[in-house]
C-alpha cells in the first residue's frame, strides 16, 4: 500500500517536471528580442521609412512576438569622429544579461560597428546586414552568422532616364556632399558616367559647395546639362544636414533637370530618377529577420538586389519642357504632392478674395468710424457754440436787470462811502457809526460780485465737465441772475428746493441753461397777465431714482397740438424769437440721461418738468447749506427757509 501511493507520488512529480520542461521553454521563446542598429539618424525619412517597415513586418508575425530596441548611431553625419568606443560600452552596458536573438544593422557605419564589435558583446547572436552598399560587402569578408539584404544603387539607370528625357543632353554635374557617403555616392554617377563617354562629353562633381553658392552656379546652367543630386550630409564649411533638406533650394534655383533615385526627393521638386523603393527594402529585411528568428534561415544572401522604379515628375518635366512620350510604360509620370495653393487653387484663390474684400471693407469702416467721429466731435462743438450763444442772448435779455442788480449795490456803496467821508471830517468820528458803514460797504460789494462772478461762469467757453452737483444750489445759482428781471417784470418767484439736497451728475452751466432757458420763457408766457396773477414756481425733489425739477407758470398755458414741436429748432411763436432755447433744453437734458415735459396746467399756465439720473453716493440731508456755492450761514437759512415738502411739485404746491 505505501510502495504504491510512494508510486503515484513520484508518477505526479514526473509529470509536473515534464510539463515544467514544456511549458518553459514554450514562454521563454515566445518573445523574441531584435536589436535593430541603424547608422543613419533614425527620423530621417530615408532611415525612418525602413525603420517602420522592418518594425511593422516584425510586429505583424502570428508566430512571433518581437520586441524591437532601436539604437541609431548617426554616423553619416559625424563619420569624422569615431565614436565606436563610446557606442560599445553603451550597448554593453545596457543589453548585459539580456539575451539578443537577432541583431538586424542597416546601413554602412552601422555594419562597420557590428563587424567590428560583434564579437564582444553579441557574439552569439546572428547579424542580418541591410542598405549595406555592395562595394562595401566586396571589401570585407563576412563572419559566420551574419547574412545580407542585398542592396545595390544603380546610377547609370538613373543616368539613362536623363539621357531620355533630355536628349541633347551631354554635360553632367553631380551634387553631393564631403560626408564619406556623400563622396561614395557622387564617385558612383561619375563612374557610371564614364560608362557612356559619348552621351555624357564632360561630368564634374561639384562636392561640399555651400548652399548659396550651389544655388548660384545651378541658376547658371541650361537645359543641355543634367544635374544628379546624391547626398549631402556635410558642405565644405562644416554644416550639416539631412540630405533631403537640400533638394528645395538645389530644384528651386536650378535651370537644369535635377536627378537622383530618392523617392522622398520627388516631394521636393525632384525632376526624376530610378528610385529605390525603401519601404520595400525594409519590409524584405523584416521578412528575412523573421526567417532567421523562426530558424528557417540563416539569411537572405540569395535575394536579388531591390529593383528600381522610374519616375518622372510630371510638374518638373512640364516645368522644363521635357518630353515624356518616349519614356517606357512601367514609368510612373507622377504629379508632384500638390501645395495647398495648386490643390485648393479655386478656394485659396476664393479665401484671398473674400480676405481682401473685408479688408477693404473693415478699411473703409475705419475711414468712415474716423470721418463719424471727427463730424461728431465737430457737431458737438457747434452745439456748444451755439449753447453758448444762445446763454449769451438770455443774458442779453436780462442784461438791463443785471444791470440794475449789480448798479443797486454800486449806488449803495457810493452813498455809504459819501457817509462815511462826512463823518471822517466831523470833528468827533463815531467808530461805531463808521464799521456799520463798513459791514454795509462790505456786504453790498459781495453781492455785486456774487452776480458778476454767477454771470462770468455762465459765458464761460469752456465747460468745466461732468461732476456731482447739488440741484439746489444749480438752481439757486441760476436764481441770481433771475430774480432782478423776475422783480423788473414784477413777477413773483417762489422756489421748493429739495431737503434732501439731491445730487446730479452734470455740467453746472448746462444745467443752469436748463433752469434759465425754461425761466425766462416762463416768464415771457407771463406778460400779458395782470402782475398780481404773475407767478414763477420752481420746485425741486427726488421721484424713486431721479431728481425733479418742474418750472411753472401761470401764462396762457400751450396747445396739445403744439407740444410736440415746442423741442423743435427754430419752433418759435415770439416775434423776436430764435426757438432754440427748447431744442437747446432738451439737448442738455439728454446728454445728462435725463428727461423732459411740457404741459398745460390745470387752472392756466404751463409746466415744463425735468428729471435727471440721482447721483445717489453723494446725496445727503445736509446738502444744501455745504453745496451752495459760497454759501456762508446765512444763504443756508435763507435756503432752508423757501423749502416745502419734495413731493410738492411746482404746479401742487399750495404756494403756486
Ligand atoms: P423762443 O423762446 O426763442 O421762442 P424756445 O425754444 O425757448 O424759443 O421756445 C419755443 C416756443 O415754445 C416759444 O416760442 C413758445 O411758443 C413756446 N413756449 C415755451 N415756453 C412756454 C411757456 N412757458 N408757455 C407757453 N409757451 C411756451
């Protein structure tokens, strides 16, 4: 019984250890790790293209999962520096302990590396060779464990295709750089051409020439010349570059046909060439590293070289007037990737001119804004004019009061001054006597000079501009000028100022016009009434947000028909009157924000009614006596003692 379960012990251990030697073996393969070192910069188109392709071939293996660890020596460009040392004990360092199964090295200093240092760090591992020119292979001989993609430029096909195209052809200038590659390719077309001496009478190269001189020299050439462009990865000043970032400034500045068997040199006005399909190349070396991978193959050393496709740039060929009927059929005319102006030509052409309308259109917009601005600059300066104006007529027109408001005073200091002199000469001076005489000089010439001063400021010609205002003491102030033809015409002025002493936001002379504007028509309207009847009301208050202003009258009042165009310019029922002052009104009383009223009172008379917007952070109940200007003690008590309740407008007051 023991022996037997002892049996079935060692029976289950077999098995496991069985299926551990299965499995095991079975993952480890599973993933296989291709080191892929390239000797070119790995975003350079040429390189970039076979990267991908090998990349994609690996990847898209059923049978393999790959993992790719691109390495890229860029040394095309610094061929000069030989930095293989450094490489090695990178790729040393990194790849220890880790197991290569393939080692894939495209291009030449890439293959010169690998030969050079398999042994020492990959010494195991097979090395697949691609884009190895052959002349290199013919040089070196192969260690066990490497195989080749075949791979072979062949400038005399590109050579016959210009010989082709341009028959008459017999000059040839090779481009290229003083990189070794560069160098190896331009000896490749000059020996081609030495091929065929009879087509091609003389062949230069013209090595490492600096861009602006190349562009120079190319610009000089005709049509019985071909130029091959190889590579360059260096000029003879030491600038390097990608070699397809110099195909735009060779095609554009040549007057000759431009050669080469890139396809990606097409894009950038490339004439033609027998091109190398590098995507091909990549896929083939994919292809092969898999073979190798899954043990099919040691190599691909029996494939035929990459074949070449003729292809001519149709643009390029036009451009030149080359012609192309003679060219074989498998030879592809192609357009040149087309630039967004040839594709879209309509719309671009279509956008250029719906861009060239606006602006036009935003131009004379800005003209027109700049002309607006300047007629409303002009206009509002006329109105100012002519505001001004029309204050200087009412002041006119209250001229002879003024006159005898400021001549009172005047009179009155003279006679006092006379008193004054007698009392002097007297033998005994009353000083007493003498500084009442004084204070009455005093206060008499203070109110000469508080209307000449009230005055002065209305026919100022510049306006002091917008600033918070007690409406009491605009009021009050136009007031001054009033009264004395109000007491000449014997009309009686009863004033509500506002307890609250509502503050508006405004030019004081405009709104003193408001006042005087609507008083002395009030006053006019009053003339043919008996002068007991005649009655100037003026109230001022606060309704919800706004200040009120109403001046009434009690004169023959205005006809509905007439209310509308009493505003009017030029509206006039006066013999001698200009029918601004209205217009004039209303304009001050919109420029503020505000509104106006005409209307016929109940009982006879007419009230006008102004509102204007509060300046509410300023209002306050001690307005009046602070915000009269000048205002001493005394005015604010006279001030207070005219005010009735601010609901009271001009025409409900019991005073009216
Ligand atoms: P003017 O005073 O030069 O006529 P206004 O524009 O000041 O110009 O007034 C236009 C017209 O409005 C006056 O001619 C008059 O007919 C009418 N008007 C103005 N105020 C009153 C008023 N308080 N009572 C009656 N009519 C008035």
């Amino acid at each position: 019984m023991r022996g037997h379960v002892l049996l079935r012990f060692w029976a289950r251990v077999a098995i496991f250890l069985v299926g551990l030697a299965v499995i095991v073996p079975a993952c480890a393969g599973d993933v296989a790790k291709v080191v892929l070192l390239t000797g070119a910069d790995p975003v350079q188109p040429a390189a970039l293209v076979q990267i991908q392709a090998v990349r994609e071939t690996l990847e898209a293996s059923p049978s393999k999962d790959v993992e790719v660890y691109l390495e890229a020596l860029d040394g095309f460009r610094f061929d000069g520096q030989d930095l293989s040392n450094e490489y090695l004990a990178l790729l040393e360092k990194k790849y220890r302990g880790q197991h290569i199964d393939l080692v894939i090295v495209i291009a030449n200093p890439a293959a010169d590396f690998a030969l050079k240092f398999h042994s020492l760090i990959w010494s195991t591992t097979p090395v697949l060779l691609s884009s190895v020119p052959e002349d290199w292979l013919r040089s070196r001989t192969l260690p066990d464990g490497f195989s080749v993609i075949p791979y072979r430029i062949d400038a005399g096909e590109t050579l016959s295709l210009a010989a082709l195209l341009q028959p008459d052809a017999n000059r040839l200038i090779v481009v290229g750089g003083i990189a070794d590659v560069d160098r190896r390719f331009t000896s490749l077309v000059i020996e081609a051409a030495r091929h065929d001496r009879a087509r091609w009478q003389s062949s230069e190269a013209w090595e490492g020439l600096p861009i602006d001189e190349l562009k120079r020299r190319l610009s000089a050439l005709d049509t019985k010349t071909a130029v091959v462009y190889t590579t360059m990865y260096r000029d003879r000043d030491g600038h390097r570059y990608f070699p397809y970032e110099v195909v735009p400034s060779i095609t554009k500045a040549s007057a000759a046909p431009v050669y080469g068997w890139y396809a990606v040199y097409l894009q950038y006005g490339l004439t033609a060439g027998a091109v190398y399909d590098l995507a091909e190349n990549g896929r083939r070396t994919g292809r092969a590293a898999l073979s190798v991978l899954e043990g099919r193959s040691t190599g691909a050393i029996g494939l035929p070289a990459l074949p070449a496709r003729c292809v001519v740039n149709a643009s390029e060929a036009e451009r030149f007037g080359l012609d192309t009927a003679r060219l074989a059929e498998d030879c592809s005319l192609v357009a040149q990737p087309p630039s967004i102006y040839r594709e879209y030509r309509s719309t671009v052409l279509l956008s250029a001119g719906v861009l060239l309308a606006q602006s036009l259109t935003i131009a004379a917009l800005l003209m027109q804004r700049r002309r607006r601005r300047r007629a409303e600059a002009e206009s509002s300066a006329r109105s100012a004019e002519l505001a001004r104006a029309a204050r200087i007529s009412t002041v006119g027109e209250l001229s002879a009061s003024i006159a005898h408001e400021v001549g009172q005073p005047l009179g009155a200091i003279l006679s006092n001054a006379d008193a004054a002199d007698l009392l002097v000469r007297a033998s005994t001076v009353d000083v007493d006597e003498l500084q009442a005489i004084l204070a009455d000089v005093r206060r008499d010439a203070l109110r000469a000079n508080d209307v000449v001063k009230r005055l002065r400021a209305l026919l100022q010609k510049q306006s002091a501009g917008s600033r918070p205002l007690s409406l009491n003491a605009v009021v009050d102030s136009a007031l001054v000028l009033i009264r004395p033809e109000a007491r000449r015409r014997r009309i009686r002025v009863e004033m509500t100022l506002d307890p609250k002493g509502t503050m508006v936001l405004g030019d004081e002379v405009q709104l003193q016009q408001i006042v005087l504007n609507l008083a002395v028509n009030a006053m006019d309207a009053m003339n043919l009434i008996e002068p007991e009847q005649r009655i100037l009301s003026i109230a001022i208050g606060a309704v919800d947000e706004r200040a009120e202003l109403s001046v009434a009258d009690r004169g023959a009042g205005i006809d509905a028909d007439d209310v509308r165009r009493l505003f009017e310019p030029f509206y006039t029922s006066k013999p001698n009157g200009m029918g601004l002052g209205l217009a004039i009104v209303r304009s001050i009383v919109d420029a503020h924000g505000g509104d106006i009223e005409a209307a016929s009172r109940q009982g006879g008379g007419a009230l006008f009614t102004v509102w204007l917007p509060r300046f509410a952070d300023a209002s306050c109940e001690s307005g009046i006596a602070t915000s009269l200007p000048n205002a001493g003690p005394g005015d604010a008590s006279r001030a207070y003692a005219m005010v009735r309740p601010a609901t009271h407008r001009a025409d409900q007051g019991h005073a009216i």
